[in-house]
C-alpha cells in the first residue's frame, strides 16, 4: 500500500456531519455519514484520521447489508483502518461514524482562539484551518485533494453563540441545551476546504453581487474596522466573476477574522478565514501598507473560488500553481480596483524576494514531485507565491492578456468541479494562443533558477547573453547535505522586451532569447537600451559599465520598475561579486531625486543589508551615507502632506521619516519626530497615516525603558489590528539590552500571540543591537518554541539567522543546527544558511573597500 496515498477502491461521494463543539470542555463529538462508491470487493476501508477517538464505525454496502467494523487507529499514517468480516459487495454504500475530539491550541485542525471581548473578559471561539492534511483532526475523512465530495454540515451549539460554514444556513432548531444549525449543501469539493466557525460573532449587512450575499464577521466590537474589507471584497469578486466568466460557485461568501490563526488567510469555499491585520482595518487610520496589505488577501482569497475550490490541483505538487494564480489574479484585481497604487509595479518587491531566494545553489523548482503531504510543507514559499506569479505574468505579457485570460477561461470551464494539473493549464493556453507554451515555460516551472542576461555593446551591435544568476560560485558546503539540487539546462527560453533609443526615437522590440547569445545591430545615433522593458521579465540584467552610465543619465525617461531593477539588479550583481561594492555605493548617489516609494525600498533594503555586515567602527558613517542619500529627498517632500497628494507619495514619506530616524540614526529627525508624536496624542495636530507608523518606529529606535512599558501598554489596548502591529514590532526596535531581554521573554510566556511571537523573533534576528540576545535566546528556547509556534511558526522564525552576518554567529548558527539535527522542512534550512553565507561572503570580500569608501562621510 501506499504510505502517503488512500486505495482507490472506496471512494466518498457524499458527507453528512454532524458536529457538537463545547467551547467550555474544549472538545468536540461527532456523527457523520459517507456515502461511498465501493469498486471493489474488500474486506477494510482505509481512510484519513488523526488525535480522534472513534467510538463506532458501521458500514451497509452495495447490497444493503450492515456491519459493524473493527476500528484501528495508525497515528504516525494518521489514518484509521476499518475491517470487517465480510468482504464489502460493491456498488453504492453507507458508512457510519462517530467520533470525538479536542479542540486545539496548535491553530490547526479544529482548534480554540482565544481574545479579550470589549469588557476585557476572555472569551473563546472554535474555528478551523484544514490545509493541508487537518481536516482529518475534525472528522475521518478522505483528505486528498482529489476525494471531491458533497458536504452537507450540521453544527450543534451552545445557543448563545453563532456558527458559519461554507454554505448558508438552512435551518436553526432548538435540540434539548443546544442550538442545531443546518447548512446547505456545498458545491462537489476537496476536504481541505471545508469550515466551522462558532463563538460570538457579529457580521456586517450583506452586499450583494449577482445573487451572492458577501458579509464580513469579525468578534463583538470589531464590526467598525470591517467596511474596507468589505468594499475590496464586493470589487474583487466582481472582477473575478467577468474575468473567470463563471458565476462565484457558492451560495454565499462570508469573510471571517479569527483573533488566532496561522497563516494569513484560508480559502474555504464561501467562508474565507483571516488573521485579523488581513480583513479588519480603519480606513482613516492606516498607512497605505496596511490598506494594500487588506486588498492583496482579500482578492488573493477571493482568486481562489475558482481557481483552486472550483478547479482544484490532483494533488501537493500542483499546490503552486493554486497559490501562484490567486497572487497574479490578486495582482490584477487590485489593479483594476485601484489603478493609482501602481500594483505592478510594487510588485517589483515581491518578484525582487522571489529572485533573491531562487538566486541560490539551494533553491529549487517551482513544481517538483511530493511523495508525502509533509514535503509540500516546505512549498508555501516565495517560490510558489512569488515567483510563480511572476512566471505567470511574464507569460501574460508574452501571450498577451487577452489570449491568456481565454485559455484561463478554458481551463476552469473544462475542469469544474474536479481536479487538474499544470499540463492541463498549458493546454489550454496552447490552445488560445497558438503556441507551444510547456516548450516555454517548462525550464521556469521545472528547473531551479533564473537567467542574468548580459547586455553590452560590442562594436556595432547589442549582445545579449544568458546565463544562471547565482550569488555564489558554488554550493554550500554543509552537513545535512540532502539530495543534490537538480542542476537544469541553465538555459531558458527568455521572453526579453528591448527598448532601443537612437536619436531621441525608442523602438521596442520583443525577442525570445533561447540560445546562449543574441545579437542585434547597433542603430544610428545610439542613445540607450533598456533589456526587461516594462519589467515583466523574471531574470537579472547586467548591463555593461558604458551602457549602466547611459541609463543613470537618463533616469527620468525609465519607467518606475525600469528604475527599480535597475537599482536591484546591480544591488544583486553586487553581492555575487560581479559588481564593486563601492561601485554600488556611488550609483545610489544617482537617486537622491527619486520619488517612487517602490525604488527606495530596494535602496534603503541595501542599506539594511550593509549595515548588518560594517564593522562596529564604520557604522556612524553608514548612518552618514544614508542621511546624505535619504535627506534630500524628504526635503523635497516635506513632513506634510501637500493637497492632491496621492497615497503612494505619502507612504513615501514615511518610509523615508522612518529610514532616517533609525538606519539614518539622525538626531534631528528623532526630536522632530519626539515632539510631533505629543501633539498627535494630545490633539493638537493630526499626523498622516502613513507617518505615523514611522513616528512610532522612530520613538522606539531612540526610545528608554519608558517609553518601551507605553508602548507596550499601547500593544496590549490597542484599538485596530494595525496599531496593535505597529507597537509590537516597535517593540523590537528598542536598542537596550534589557529591554531586548524583556521583548524576547515575551516571545514565550504568552503575551504575545503564538500566530505573532515567530515573527518577532525573527525580525529581533535581523536587528544589528538585537541580534546576538535573540540568537542566545533561540538557542535555549529552541524546543519551548517549536512547542507553542504553530507548525509555520518555527520555520520563519529561523529565517532570521540570515541576519547573523559575522564569521563568528554564522560558524555558531552551523553548530547550532547541526547538534540538534534541526530539519525545517524541503530546502529550508540551506536556503538560510546560504543566504547567510551570501552576505557573510560580501563581509569578507568588499570589508576592506567599502571602509575606505565610508572614511569619507
Ligand atoms: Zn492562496
């Protein structure tokens, strides 16, 4: 038998479920019925189970004969084996189970949250999160993705409370002590995306699109904070409905925020759950971030109606193409919803993180094959998200968005309600477009990595060349060395937009860059040329010294994201020692008149970067660079928003107030932000959204033990999700070594959310006065931590080590790691290290330079 996938031989067509949760006891009792197509005469029934006691199981099979079966739990296969007598006559059957269970505290399966109702008294709520292998912790079930099946869901509750599952509600009678809540029938779907949500809820009056009621619940007193949500929500579904051209596939879709939850956001069909910063935001009060932050995961969730519920991978490995389509679809529904944030062309950033992770010898492919369930853990990364979506774009904008969007159409009508994988996307787009797109795609799908196309001019003609990017020269040498990365062809089919200007006239030109090398001859009055015109492109370009000195003398005639990887390809040719440090340097002196916020944050990122490697003594002058980089441009800014002015400037301006106060160290800054930050609480002056965040950061950076136990109060009272964010990460950026302490006890004693704790740490880990207590503390709480993080949590939590960028931390993290046999899953683990590595290399390479070069400010 297979260890990691059910016998096809009895196979579920039907669920009827019967849940009892008691949110006092912290268990759950169940009753369910599967309907069943038995193909087979067999004598055991296998399906998926797990930390559940099952009190009876019964069976009447094709012939309408019942048994009784003998139940046997394997909870290391976390599954239950039921055998009988008598061998089962096939046809249709009937299987009948009850079972109990706890609810959690671990933010899977069927799990408890915890939070303070507007009085301050503890209250409990009961919600679920069965992506990818937890629906099996709530009920016995066939829990692969390819097991599509009907639901039909009965909750039985305390009557004082509410309950929500994917479908509306059909009837709400009265049962003795509890209130049994019936809910229609789902549509013919995976288990995975199955939910129950019951506590004190209250919901938002229901917009309406077609004929689908879209509601946002959130706990008692947060209903306030659910409108923008809502709104983004109503234009998302919208959008999806004319570009999908199928109607939203449920009944009705409720927006769900639970106070304790794991990952962002969960998809289930009609019932979409969040952690709180992704659904529940102020309008008036939140920085443009924060706001794009709430319409990315909403429109990402609302995607994935019908790409991945409707139309659902066969299985794991095809989880990248569901995650990689909803954040290009997110993408283009923000866009369309709200043209003046410039989506694409932030992002840049999300494609820039996807470049820097799939630029090492440890990176992988985007779809590889996954054995068991556990292997596609390590897959919910940048690589699915981001580079996925930004593989797709690049094909969009290859195929053209119109011929693209038909195939997508083709796609989701030709496989609805079933199952499907990638071979059968690229069919379809073959289809539409005429092209043989696996021959495209394959080596960006299938093989690790990326091409850096060199673009240089030699004698009368433009070259181009590809070749892999890799930061390193070669692979890390490590301990837990796991089977050898697939080395790819090295060569991709390259879908590169030039522009060519020659006398003051630009032409563009698309060319498929298949072989090593390219050539295009040099056009009379040769001006410039920009390779990845437009900046769909998901490759580096290094352009040639004479040709880079063009482009910085014409900065304002590039598109935004032309700049933006302008900057952030030389950044990264930088760092794999393919460009001076220095060098580097003297090029984002060029920026000190940028003004798109996208562009500094690749800037003050590097900055961040280097400051993590300059030596103690060199530090004040690096704080000097990035005054003299950063200042002008808030000077031309100003510190208030002038009228007309749109949100991106003014995110701008708090990123710019923030980089200056903290990495810029200045002093002037810091008072101007002390007395700025008093008005605002008294009254007296209204501060931005945007600023204010910086203000807080900034208070923090240059902030005493004070100030640490007022925001920390601030923390704990805070009255919208995002304020609650921002003073707890403040908390990270105090600089005293007690308070440092005290930041990292929190991380463990329960003050700060177990769905929030990973996060602190690891940003701790990235912080240059916080980074060598929090490495401490990793190390003697290592097991405390795995035990209360949510299964993600420890993951993320370690990809902090990346900021231990000393010879000394980084041979101590090795140790580390290797005494304790620590395995994060997939490639995690030497993806750290070698970033570490990367920057620790960059450290012993240009130390010696960029000191000399800093001895000037
Ligand atoms: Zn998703």
């Amino acid at each position: 038998m297979d260890p990691y996938r059910l016998p096809r031989v009895v196979i579920p067509t039907r669920y009827d479920i019967r849940l009892e949760p008691d949110l006092t006891t912290l268990t759950f009792r169940g009753e369910e019925t599967i309907a069943v197509s038995i193909e087979e005469p067999v004598g055991e029934v296998v399906l998926n189970a797990v930390e559940l006691a099952i009190d009876e199981a019964v069976v009447v099979d094709g012939r309408g004969r019942e048994q009784r079966a003998i139940v046997r739990l394997d909870e290391a296969a976390e599954r239950c084996h039921l055998t009988f007598a008598e061998p089962l006559a096939t046809g249709s059957g009937r299987l009948r189970l009850s079972f109990r269970g706890t609810l959690n505290d671990k933010l899977r399966g069927f799990y408890r949250s915890v939070y303070k109702d507007p009085g301050g008294v503890t209250r409990t709520m009961a919600a679920t999160q069965f992506e990818a292998t937890d629906a099996r912790r709530a009920l016995p079930c066939w829990d692969e993705p390819a097991f599509k099946a009907v639901f039909s869901v009965t909750l039985a509750i305390d009557p004082a409370l509410t309950a929500v599952s994917n479908t509306r509600v059909l009837s709400e009678v009265s049962e003795g002590d509890r209130k049994v809540v019936r809910f229609a029938d789902t549509i013919t779907m995976s288990t995975y995306l199955l939910a129950f949500v019951v506590g004190e809820l209250e919901h938002t009056e229901p917009s309406r699109v077609g004929d689908t009621p879209l509601s946002v619940w959130c706990v008692p007193g947060k209903r306030r904070l659910a409108a923008f949500g809502q709104e983004i929500a109503v234009a998302s579904l919208r959008y999806f409905e004319d570009y999908y051209g199928l109607p939203y596939p449920g009944d009705k879709l409720d927006l769900l925020a639970i106070p304790d939850f794991a990952a962002g956001a969960m998809e289930n069909l009609g019932a979409i759950t969040f952690r709180e910063t992704a659904l529940l935001v102020d309008e008036q009060a939140a920085s443009h971030a924060e706001l794009q932050r709430v319409a990315d995961v909403v429109a990402h969730e609302n995607a994935h109606m019908w790409f991945g519920d409707l139309v659902t991978m066969s299985w794991w490995n095809g989880i990248w193409l569901n995650e990689a389509f909803a954040t290009f679809m997110e993408m283009l529904a923000v866009d369309a919803w709200k043209p003046r944030w410039q989506r694409w062309v932030a992002f840049g950033v999300s494609r820039a993180a996807a470049l820097t992770v799939d630029g090492l010898h440890s990176t992988r492919p985007i779809e590889f094959p996954v054995r068991a369930p556990r292997e596609a853990d390590a897959m919910f990364d940048v690589l699915t998200y981001e580079k996925g979506a930004s593989v797709l774009r690049m094909l969009e904008q290859y195929l053209g968005p119109e011929v693209f969007r038909q195939g997508v159409r083709d796609y989701l009508r030709a496989h609805q309600y079933a199952n499907a994988d990638t071979g059968d996307l690229w069919a379809a787009l073959g289809q539409a477009s005429g092209q043989p797109i696996p021959a495209v795609m394959d080596a960006w799908i299938f093989a690790p990595g990326y091409p850096l196309v060199s673009v240089g001019v030699e004698g009368d003609e433009i070259v181009l060349r590809q070749q892999r990017f890799a930061y390193l020269p070669a692979p890390l040498r490590w301990w837990g060395a796991g089977p050898a990365a697939s080395a790819g062809s090295g060569r991709w089919q390259v879908p590169v937009q030039l522009r060519v200007t020659a006398g003051g006239r630009d032409t563009v030109e698309r060319v498929l860059l298949a072989e090593p090398e390219i050539r295009r001859p040099l056009p009379a009055g040769f001006e410039s040329v920009v390779a990845n015109e437009g900046g769909h492109g998901f490759y580096r370009v290094r352009y040639d010294d004479g040709l880079r000195a063009r482009l910085l003398g014409r900065l304002p005639t590039l598109g935004a994201i032309e700049r933006f990887n302008l900057v952030n390809d030389a950044w990264a040719v930088t760092v794999a020692g393919l460009m001076p440090a220095t060098d580097y340097l003297e090029l984002t002196a060029r920026f000190r008149d940028e003004r798109d916020k996208n562009v500094w944050s690749v800037l003050l990122g590097s900055f961040h970067a280097l400051n993590r490697l300059v030596t103690p003594a060199d530090r004040p002058k690096l704080e000097a660079l990035v005054r003299d980089r950063v200042a002008p441009a808030l000077a031309a800014l100003g510190w208030t928003p002038q009228p007309g002015e749109d949100e991106l400037t003014r995110q701008l301006r708090g990123d710019l107030i923030r980089a200056l106060g903290t990495l810029g160290n200045d002093a002037e800054v810091q008072a101007r932000t002390v007395g700025l930050y008093a008005d605002h609480e008294r009254g007296t002056a209204t501060v931005d959204p945007n600023v204010l965040p910086a203000l807080i950061a900034v208070l923090a950076h240059a902030g005493d033990e004070g100030r640490y136990h007022e925001f920390f109060e601030r923390f704990r009272t805070a009255r919208t999700p995002q304020e609650e964010q921002r003073y707890l990460y403040a908390l990270t950026a105090f600089r005293q070594f007690p308070l440092v302490e005290q930041t990292l006890a929190r991380t463990v004693n329960g003050e700060i959310r177990t769905q929030d704790a990973p996060f602190v740490v690891r940003t701790l880990l990235m912080l240059v006065h916080a980074r060598e207590p929090a490495w401490d503390f990793v190390k003697k709480q290592w097991d405390t931590m795995d035990r209360l993080y949510p299964k993600h949590g420890l993951r993320r939590m370690a990809e902090g080590v990346i900021g231990l960028a000393t010879p000394e931390l980084e041979a101590d993290v090795h140790r580390f790691f290797q005494e304790r046999r620590v395995d994060l899953g997939g490639k995690t683990l030497e993806q750290y290290l070698e970033q570490l590595r990367v920057a620790v290399t960059l450290r012993e390479r240009d130390g010696a330079a960029l000191s000399a070069y800093l001895a000037r400010f």
